[in-house]
C-alpha cells in the first residue's frame, strides 16, 4: 500500500475483502442447501425461509455500509481493484477447509492479483487529497 | 441469439452494469444532497447485476463467467475516468491489468 494511506481506510479496505469472501463462501453454502428444478419465484420463496439467505442478506447490508466509507475517501478506480484480493481469501480457505488442490496455475494467479494490487497501491488513493504517486 | 454466445454475452453485461452501479456508489459519496438517489440506483443496478449473473451461469461455466467477468475492473477504470474524471494512470491500468490475469488464472480451473 502507498505510504500515506489512512490506517482506517486501510483497515476498512481490510475488512471489504473479509465481507466479500464470506458472502463468496456463504452464498455457495446456501445455495447448496436450496431444492433443484425450482421456478425462479419458487427458489427465492425458498431462500426466503433459509437462514443462511438472511445471514447473506445482513452481510450484504454491512458490506454496503462499509464500502460507501470507503468510498468517500477514495478514488473507485483505486479500491475496486483492490477487493480482487479477496478471491486469494477464498482459494485459500477453499484449499484450507474444501481441499481443492494448488496448481502452478493458481500460485501465478496469486502473484499476479498481488502484483496488480501492489501496483495500484502504489498511485495516490484519493486524487481529491492531491497526494503524489506513481504516474 | 446462440447459447453459445449469450452465457458469455450475459457476464460481459454483468460487467458493464456492476460498473455503472459502482459509479453510483461513488457518486453517492461526490454529492451529499442525491446520496439517497446515487444508493439507490446502485442497489437497483446490483440487483439487476445478480440476477442477469444467475441467469448467464445457466449458459456458462463458473470457471468461465469469473474471468470474463473481470471485465468489470476494466469498466469501473474506464467509466472512473470518463464519468468521475479520476486519474486513470498506466501504472494502475497495469495494475488493473495484473489483477485480470491473476484472476483469469486463479478461477480458469474452478
């Protein structure tokens, strides 16, 4: 990350990444536990009564909040990319608690997702706070 | 219109419409005085963004639709620099770049 970050941005950028990836793991849960060959009204009628769907929705909602913080003190083409760190959180609890297996592939795809993030961490966060950076 | 074609079609559209929401989000944060108009939107547009995504994976692979859906850093840039007049810089274009492959790579077997 670019010096000069606020620690409190840097914490809730943190903690979009964590709420992203619990909503990615979350939402393959509970629609695993929903019945097949539904209609679509039937299906959301179904989610409806899942416990797990109420959970996501709650998680969405604090998902929002957090990122509209976010997004006051921070240029969208800066921390949108960033969030794409949390498909490494969720391979590495996929290898971690559903054992799907690390390829060569995948350990590039990693380096290539913190490359890009590293890069973008290091242009100004905000063009409004005039901070310099990397052209 | 092909199956073929509308799976992927449909997750290139996901994109586009995931960064308009986006946009909305941000300027939700730029003006104040429309922050209610600019959420809502955005809610609507996410919305509209996951149910147009649930009906392209019945057309489509996930371990296609998450690298074409990566797209959607592409047009949150572009849209970032034409609607929000960010500064888009090379080094962060390649960074979007970067992320794209990563992604590509990290959910091309899923």
């Amino acid at each position: 990350m670019k010096r000069g970050l606020p620690a409190w941005l840097t914490a809730r950028l943190a903690l979009a990444i964590a709420l992203d990836s619990a909503v990615q793991l979350l939402w393959k849960l509970a629609a695993l536990q929903l019945p097949g060959s539904l209609s679509p009204s039937a299906l959301a009628a179904a989610a409806l009564h899942q416990p797990l769907f109420l959970l996501l929705g709650a998680l969405f909602v604090w998902q929002l909040a957090n990122w509209l913080r976010v997004l006051e003190a921070s240029d969208l083409s800066y921390s949108q990319p960033i969030t794409s760190l949390s498909f490494v959180s969720v391979f590495a609890l996929s290898v971690l608690f559903l054992g799907e297996r690390v390829d060569a592939a995948k350990i590039f795809g990693i380096a290539f997702v913190f490359a890009g993030v590293w890069l973008i961490g290091r242009t100004p966060h905000d063009r409004r706070a005039g901070a310099a950076g990397t052209p | 219109m092909r199956a073929a074609l509308a799976g992927p079609l449909l997750v290139v559209l996901c994109a586009v419409v995931e960064g308009f929401s986006q946009v909305c989000f941000k300027k939700s944060a730029l003006a104040p005085a429309r922050r209610h108009f600019w959420i809502g939107t955005g809610v609507a547009l996410f919305v509209l963004q996951a149910a147009l995504y649930t009906v392209a994976l019945q057309f489509v692979e996930v371990s296609t639709a998450f690298p074409i859906g990566s797209f959607a850093y592409v047009v949150v840039a572009i849209l970032s620099r034409r609607i929000l007049d960010e500064p888009v810089t090379r080094t962060r274009w390649l960074g979007v770049g970067f992320v794209i492959a990563g992604v590509s790579l990290l959910a091309g077997q899923a």
